[in-house]
C-alpha cells in the first residue's frame, strides 16, 4: 500500500482505527524490525506513535499538542497537521516526514 494512501486516510480517521495500525505495521514491515503479537495501536497510543517516529525519522524534531479538543503534531519546521487525537496526529507527520525524507513531494 502507498504511503500517500496511508497518510490520506490517516487525515480523515475520526478517531483510532485498528485496521488501518495493522496496515501501516504491514507498510512498514514492522514485524521483520520487531516482534510483537498484534500490531502497534498506532492511532491510539501515544507511546506507539512515538515508535513510529523513532523508526521513520529518527533524528527530526518533532513535537505534539492538544487543544479544543484534537491533537497536533509537526516536525521540524513544517506545518502542524491536525487529528482527531495527538497519536493520530503524530502518525501523519511521521508519514510525511519520511516521505521528505526520501524526496518524495507531498501535495498540499
């Protein structure tokens, strides 16, 4: 699957979604890098998407917020992008940083 793909779906979730944290675990092929039973619950866990931001862009800056009631994230000196809850919000900007990461424009 894209990771476009996954980063647009990711910007529309109203709230955490367990199919869509097993399909970036299977993006990422996070299995072959860690062992785990079920997949990360990217979407819901604070502490899983900062796993994710650890592995995909490991030395960026990044940080996180909550206000009126959804989360925030951005890294480095981009645009902060908004979701539902803070780990959602770090799943997308950890999406696009890897994708700047290796060169590979985003619309928007």
């Amino acid at each position: 699957m894209a990771f476009l793909d996954l980063i647009w779906r990711l910007e529309r979730l109203q709230g955490p979604e367990r199919q869509l944290d097993e399909e970036l675990a299977a993006a990422l092929e996070w299995s072959k890098k860690h062992e785990y039973v079920t997949a990360p619950a990217f979407t819901n866990s604070i502490d899983d998407a900062i796993a994710l931001m650890n592995e995909v862009a490991p030395s960026d800056r990044w940080g996180v917020g909550f206000a009126d009631g959804k989360g925030s994230g951005l890294v480095e000196d981009e645009a902060y992008t908004e979701g539902p809850n803070v780990a959602i919000a770090l799943c997308i900007v950890s999406l696009k940083a890897m994708l700047r990461r290796n060169g590979q424009k985003l619309e928007g």
